[in-house]
C-alpha cells in the first residue's frame, strides 16, 4: 500500500462508522486519478476505486437491510443505466469467446504501438479489471444517487486538483521540487517527462480535459451563488483556464472552444429572456475586450501554432487511425463490441462504440443525458451538469477511459439531483446558492420545497407575477 493509499484507507475506516465523512472522502480521491492506493495481481487499485468499493458495499448492506433513504420522487436515467451496466457485463465476458479472431488495440501498450501491432482479442488482466471498475463506479452512483450530500460536493476534486496543478506549475516556474514519487505510483499508468502535466496527472491532455471540466463547473458554479463563495469559484475558474493553456495540448484549445461557446450561449439566454447577470455581462465584456487588445494576437498566435502543429503530427495521425480502426471492430462485431478493457482508442466515443457495442452506448448516452437534463433544472444541480457536459467534451475529443474518477463524481452529483425529491441536504455553510433569475435565497421553505427551480423563462410565472402586481397596485389605488 502507497502513502496515499494508506492516508485514504484511514479515512475510508473512519467513514464506515461515520457515514456523513464518506462522501467527501469519496470526493476527494477522485483528485488522484493516475495515484495507486495498493498494487492486486500487477494491477494498480486507485483510491477512488477504493472508495467506490466501499460505496457498492454500503449500497448492498443498505439494500439487505431494507434500509431506506427518504423518498425519491426521480429515477431519470436509473433504468437504462442498469442497461448498461447489464450489457456490459454481459459483452465483456461472451465477447473474446464469439469474436476471438479480431485484432484490437492493446489496452496495455501505449496508442503508437497499439496501432503498428493489432492484438487478437482475448481474456486478459484489463478486461476484468475494467469490469469491475466499471460496476464499481455503478454502485458508487447508485449509492450516492440515493443519499444526502452536500451542495458543493462536485467542487472537491475539482478544487483540489485545480490547485494542486497551480502550486505544481508555481514550483517548476521557482525550481522547487515537487513530491512526485507520492504521485506517480501506478504501475499501470506511463508517465510523461518531457511535457507540463499538473503534478498528479500522467500527461498534459489528462490535465486538459480535467481543467476544462473545472472551468465549467467553476464558472456555472459562480453564477449560481454570491458573495465570497462567488469570489472563490470565479477565481478557481481563473485558475482552471491558466492550467489548460500551460498544458499545451490540442485537447485544451479544443474543448475550451466548444466549452466557452455553450457557456457565453447560456450567459446570453439568461441574459435576454431575464435579465440575469447585467452586471456579471458588462464587467466580463469589459475584461474580455481588455484581454483582446493586450493579447489577442499572442492568444491566436498560440491557438493556431498548436493546431497546425497537432494536424501536421504523427499524434494526430496515429489517433485518428486508432478511431477507424474501432469503429471497423463494431461493424466486426455486428455492433455488440469486444468488452470493456479489451480496445483502447483515441477518443470516449470509438471506445464505448467499439467496447460496448451500439446497444452498451446508447444506454449510458440516454443515461447521461437523463440525468443532466433533470439537474440542470435546479440551481443546485447545473453546476455540476455542465462540469460533465464540458468532461464529455473534452473525452469525446482525446481522451477514452471510462474509468476516469472525477467524471464519475460529477455522474453522481447530477444523479443525486435528479433521483432526490427536493434538493441535496446543506448546512448554514452552503446557503449561497441562487435559484437564477430571482437573485434572492429562498430560505429552507425554498431548499426543501417539492416543486424544483428551472432555469429560463416561464410564462406562466410572468403572467401570474403580473397579475399579483396589478392587484397591489389597484390596493393602493383605492
């Protein structure tokens, strides 16, 4: 067992006896994806997946015991997650057995070996271990989807690993040392020398994708609330976009891109239909504006260098080719897929198609759609559903492994928001939160209400709140 493992597997002790501790332990190991806990078999256990064990098995006690949490009014998306979760059990297992003969791309060997040298599917180490990562982040779900927890859960890993990647660029700029040998512990996982990566993350694109998912949920997350907690989250946005313009990958110019746009058309929406966030809109137009003419041309310069770069490169060559080849595998394989852990692609997208087959990623694709459709309906809930809007994006683009920990904490806090009855349980610490569009706090009485916010504009709202300001007014008159 690692340093940190052993710190986590106190923790997670202590949790047993005291339930309450479990989610934000939970939360927090998803800040060391690329970190082992202990070593099983020459496989690397992180301290997420210790965590999520520790859930799946408090989810089963609690299910033997009839132990029941309160009502749950949702269960969007539950049905075809255990769709997925079915499915792929069942395809992991009986593939290597009706398509022994396809060549797929080793999940072991790094992507340019993996393309030169197609291996020939088979039962291997990954493909139980990916299995049972998989159900395990299920389960963990599933727990957390039915329990109490705290508002700002989503921002713990996102703020640790936010700001652990800022003191470890802080140290390279002033040539201190960094810890590495309690990080990069995983027997499993390659490690990048040459390239800036964040301290705990194995390559600079694994840091991308995680930082472009933190501004997301940083700057919903702002919006949403007041006061200092407004103050912390637009500054750990801040942070999140210094981090994934250091990293230099394609990845980070990408679905930043994409991130930014989805976030200024919501900004705007909000903006026309209720005339939310004047203030915010002017001030950041302002900056904006001032960042343009001090560094516009450096910004495009950078932008443009590492696209052609990345078009002109054998990277980019070899993952597009890694793509193809997974998604020839589905028509191979009559869209049922290999399993989980057996093909390893370039992007989220090949490898769910390739892996689970058609039917295994349409039900985790209706699942996360559910599930982020009904969040975002609550001030609660948005932040963390566009944090995994913007983590599906930047996966979609380079980045494959299901297994990732922090978007399994955003899935959970998006399912716990969904499948709960009224909003997730808070203490006196996190009443910042807004409804958007009232700019007021509504007290318990609007926390704990049946009827769940929605974000836009509603005219049977309009109308009623005319009328009731019509009436006061002919009081008065009278």
């Amino acid at each position: 067992m690692t340093v940190l493992g052993a710190i986590f597997a106190a923790l997670l002790a202590v949790s047993v006896f005291r339930r309450s501790l479990f989610p934000w332990v939970f939360a927090s190991s998803a800040a060391f994806p690329f970190s082992a806990a202990m070593q099983l078999g020459g496989n690397s256990l992180s301290p997420f997946h210790l965590a999520a064990a520790l859930a799946t098995t408090f989810l089963i006690a609690d299910t033997a015991s009839s132990r029941r949490t309160p009502q749950q009014e949702g269960r969007a998306g539950r049905f075809a997650l255990g769709v997925f979760a079915v499915w792929a059990s069942v395809v992991t297992l009986l593939a290597p057995l009706m398509f022994g003969g396809v060549r797929v791309l080793s999940a072991r060997a790094g992507i340019d070996a993996a393309v030169d040298a197609l291996d020939p599917l088979t039962y291997t180490v990954s493909t139980i271990a990916q299995l049972a990562y998989a159900l395990l982040s299920v389960g963990a779900v599933l727990y957390l989807g039915r329990t109490r927890i705290p508002a700002s859960l989503a921002f713990v890993p996102f703020g640790l690993g936010t700001v652990i990647a800022g003191v470890n660029y802080l140290c390279r700029m002033v040539g201190l040392p960094w810890p590495s040998e309690l990080f990069d512990t995983s027997v499993n996982v390659i490690y990048g020398i040459a390239h800036y990566r964040g301290g705990v993350f194995n390559e600079p694109s694994e840091l991308a994708g995680f930082s472009v998912a933190s501004f997301a949920l940083f700057a919903v997350g702002a919006f949403c609330s007041r006061g200092r907690r407004r103050v912390v989250l637009a500054s750990l946005a801040v942070l999140a976009v210094v981090n994934a313009l250091n990293s230099q990958a394609g990845t980070a110019l990408a679905s930043l891109f994409v991130v930014a746009a989805l976030l200024s058309a919501l900004a705007a929406w909000q903006f026309v239909t209720r005339g939310n966030g004047t203030v915010a809109m002017i001030i950041l137009a302002g900056l904006a504006a001032l960042a343009w003419i001090a560094w516009g041309d450096a910004l495009t310069s950078w932008g443009a260098s590492i696209f052609l770069n990345k078009l002109d490169s054998s990277s980019f060559s070899v993952r597009t080719a890694s793509d193809r080849i997974s998604l020839h595998i589905v028509s191979q394989t009559w869209g049922l897929g290999v399993g989980l852990g057996a093909n390893r692609p370039s992007s989220f997208a090949a490898m769910m198609l390739s892996c689970t087959g058609v039917i295994g990623a349409a039900a985790f694709a209706v699942f996360l759609f559910k599930i982020c459709a009904t969040a975002m309906r609550s001030s609660l809930g948005l932040p963390a559903a566009w944090g995994l809007i913007a983590m599906l994006c930047a996966k979609t683009i380079s980045l494959p492994d299901l297994t990732t920990p922090a978007m399994w904490v955003l899935i959970a806090a998006c399912a716990n928001s969904a499948w709960q009855a009224h909003e997730p349980l808070r203490t006196a610490r996190h009443t910042q939160f807004l409804h958007p569009g009232t700019g007021e706090s509504h007290g318990p009485q609007g926390r704990h209400s049946n009827s769940t916010p929605t974000v836009g504009f509603d005219p049977a709202d309009h109308a009623r709140r005319r009328r009731l300001r019509a009436g006061r007014h002919a009081a008065v008159q009278a």
